[in-house]
C-alpha cells in the first residue's frame, strides 16, 4: 500500500484514476497527524508528500518519520513546483528520499506507483 498525504483534489483524482487502472492500493491522509497514524497502522511501501501544501505540513510529517524508529525507513517521495528551490532544498535536507518537480511526478506517476 502507498500513502499518498496531500488534499489537492486534482492531484488526488490524478493518483487515484492512475491507482485504480494499475490495480495498486493507495491511501490518502489530508493531515500529518492523520498520515502518520496510518503508517504506524499499515507501513505503507511509499509515501508521496505534495511539498507545496502546508495545510498538510510536509517537512513536519519528514521529521517525524525520521525521529520514530518505526517510520524512519520507510520511502518517501515528494513533488513540488520546479520554481520553488527553497522547498526543494528544505525536504531533501529534512529526508524526503527522492524530490520531483509537479509535471516529472505527473509523467512518471505509473512508474512511481508500480515501482514497489
């Protein structure tokens, strides 16, 4: 199962539509407290993080995966805009495994979900 933590509708319907053609299960949390609640409920093999979205407080969630033993394993991957060099910078110094601009997220979101 791959979490998917963001509440942008377009990029969720984007996820999902994709998901559901790929028969992958995916879970979606629209809060860091939520997220982190469902990857200690069912260690999810990936978690994609929308970095541009602070309601869902991103780098918060990275840094508590990091900081718990039973978390801190797990892959993640986040998307933002490609203009946003700070929020690049900031989730890969805080741990985000693998960071890709919204359209290469977008071109490579079958590859990404079935690469588990």
């Amino acid at each position: 199962m791959i979490l998917a933590v963001l509440d942008d509708l377009m990029f969720t319907s984007k996820i999902k539509t994709a998901a559901n053609q790929l028969g992958v299960a995916v879970s979606f949390a629209r809060s860091s407290d939520a997220a982190l609640v469902e990857m200690r409920r069912s260690a999810p093999s990936l978690v994609i993080l929308d970095l541009n979205n602070p309601r869902t407080d991103p780098l918060g969630t990275i840094g508590a995966m990091k900081s718990d033993p039973a978390l801190a394993s797990i892959p993640t991957l986040g998307f933002a805009s490609h203009v946003q060099t700070d929020v690049i910078d900031a989730a890969r110094q805080a741990g985000v495994d693998e960071v890709l601009a919204r359209s290469a997220f977008t071109m490579r979101l079958g590859e990404i979900l079935t690469r588990q």
